[in-house]
C-alpha cells in the first residue's frame, strides 16, 4: 500500500480513548483488552494483528458497538459511541470473523435491500448502490440466488456488499479472507486496496494471514494478551527490524555454486531463484562472493540489506513479549 494518502477529511477518524474491556469480577476477572489508546487518520488502512484470544475482535466489537466497553471512549467521526450511538455507528461498516453477516435463505439483491433499509436509506437510493456493488464484485448475475447456495467466497462478498450499502467512511474487517481459496482471497485483496486508494475509506483489518496485511497495511498494531505492545508504519516496523547482513538473489538453483558460497551462508531456493543471505553486512566479503557469481556466470537479480517478513517481525515481538513475562524479576531490574 502507499504510505501517502490524500486526507478524505479533517479531523480523526476513530479515537480509542483508554479504551478497556474486563469479564467477570474480582479473582475471577479476566482482562480481554487493557487500557488502549489509538487513533486512526481518515484514509489510513491499520492492521491491527495478534495471536487468538488477544483482544483483536473484542476492539473491533466495542468499535461496533456490539460490546459495552469496561472503561474508556470510542469516538467515530467524532461521534462518541456510548452518548451518541446512533451518528456513530453510521460511520461505519463491518464484516465480522465467524459471524453470518448475512441472511442465507435470501438472495445478494434481497439482503442488500434489507440492509440498506435496516439503516435507514430510502429504496431509491439503495438499489443503484446495490447494483454498482454486486456488479464490481461480479455477483450482478447470480444476484437472485440464495446466498447460502453461494461459494464461501462470493458469501463474503455479499457480506462486504452488504458493509458498504450506506457507504460508510470506516470499514472494520475482521479476518476478511479466511476460509477463501487462492483466487477469492486475491480478489477480495484487490477490493481493499481499491477501497483504501480510490475511496479514501479508512480501514481496521485483522488477519492471521500476515502477508494480507503486509500487503495492505499502511500501518500495524501488534496486540498481544490485549495489550498493544507496537505500533508503526508498516515500512518503519519492518525497517526497524533489518537484519545487519546482505541478501543476494540470484535466478534459478546454486546447483554447482555451492561450493562459492562463504562460511556461515544460508541459501533458499525455489523453481525461479535462489536466496543467499551472507552471515553479516561485510562489503568487501560481498564483493568477493559476487567476483565468484560473475566468474561462474551466476544470473544475478538483486543484492540488498535482508529485510525480514511481517511474519517473522511479528513472531519475534510476541515471542520477545513472552520471554519478559516470564522474567519479571530481570524486567524490574532493567527498569
């Protein structure tokens, strides 16, 4: 995604004000989401990531409004959600993980009208929208079926129909491509990015699939046992994390140029190319290694500083985040 973005409007577009949410009472109390405090330009696309049971759904519940937080404020557009609930929820649209967020035995058509009504548009207003959604997400044919006859797919694809029939401003997708095949998940990636550069929308996406939301993200928040423990520019969070050693890709398998590889290299290879990452960031040993690439008449493609995966990035914060719970006595020696 591109890191800059022309503002749809002023102001901000979601505030989470020491926001918190605790079951239960006394020894029993379980805290789901710490205090958290968050703010969302308009037009910002944030991946808000975690592993299961770290609070990521409970935020995207309390933001819509179908959770009563602990503690704490929402602010959507500027509309609190607990004073002013109704402006409020209008800003947004949202397609939850595990729910049905739609109507099975209806059609695409007639879920789109319900829903449009459900929030108060007028007939005319709903149908032309209906049929510019369903048309783009290429469902205009097979719009009088039944959803539940649907693929998993094209089901989610009635549900973010259904999200953006009052074309809200935010748009909460809670694991949005999970359960999708290869060719779905593509297409519904290609929506959000037309959502978030040519609509201006802003957009809260959680995922496990982490390479969606390296794709998408402009930003990433990492929670974890619901507290957010980063919180960064996706490029600068993953720049921060550079490893302080040269990658070089060459095109197809080393094959007999194992041999030219210095001590301490790993290399990673599939049908199209090889990964050689060298055990430092030494430019003369890298200089060396290519001497022998072009010696062996080695098809180079790319020489640059490794950079890790969102996935690794985020492994590393939760695993680091782990092992400091688990030291508390060196924690408070630290600080």
């Amino acid at each position: 995604m591109s890191a800059v973005r022309t503002a749809v409007r002023e102001g901000t577009a979601i505030e989470l004000d020491t926001l918190g949410k605790v079951y239960g009472r006394g020894e029993k109390a379980l805290t789901a989401v710490c205090p958290t405090t968050l703010s969302v330009p308009w037009g910002q696309v944030i991946g808000l990531l975690g592993p299961n049971g770290a609070g990521k759904t409970t935020i995207i519940k309390m933001i819509s409004g179908l959770i009563t937080p602990t503690s704490g404020t929402i602010r959507l557009g500027g509309h609190d959600v607990a004073r002013d609930r109704s402006h409020a929820v209008r800003q947004i649209g949202a397609v939850l993980e595990g729910s049905r967020n739609v109507y099975w035995p209806l059609s695409a058509w007639e879920n789109l009208l319900y829903f449009g009504r459900l929030k108060g548009l007028r007939g005319a207003e709903i149908k032309p929208r209906a049929e510019r959604l369903l048309t783009e997400l290429g469902l205009w044919e097979r719009r009088h079926e039944s959803v539940g006859s649907y693929s998993r797919g094209m089901q989610q694809k009635v549900a973010v129909s259904a999200a953006l029939i009052t074309d809200p401003p935010i748009i909460l997708l809670d694991e949005p491509t999970l359960g999708l095949d290869v060719e779905a998940a593509r297409t519904f990636k290609d929506w959000i990015a037309h959502l978030a550069e040519n609509e201006g929308k802003t957009i809260v996406l959680t995922t496990h699939q982490l390479e969606v939301a390296q794709e998408l993200s402009d930003r990433i928040a990492v929670i974890r046992e619901g507290e957010i423990i980063a919180d960064l520019p996706t490029a600068e969070l993953l720049a921060r994390h550079a490893e302080d050693r040269f990658e070089v890709r060459i095109a197809g398998r080393l094959d007999g140029l194992a041999d030219h590889l210095p001590a301490g290299a790993c290399a990673e290879a599939d049908d199209a190319q090889t990964r050689i990452r060298l055990p430092d960031a030494d430019t003369a040993a890298l200089y060396g290694f290519l001497d022998r690439l072009q010696a062996a008449q080695a098809p180079l493609l790319a020489v640059h500083k490794a950079q890790p995966s969102l996935e690794e990035v985020f492994l590393h914060l939760i695993h680091q985040g782990a092992a400091a719970a688990s030291a508390p006595a060196e924690k408070e020696a630290v600080s």
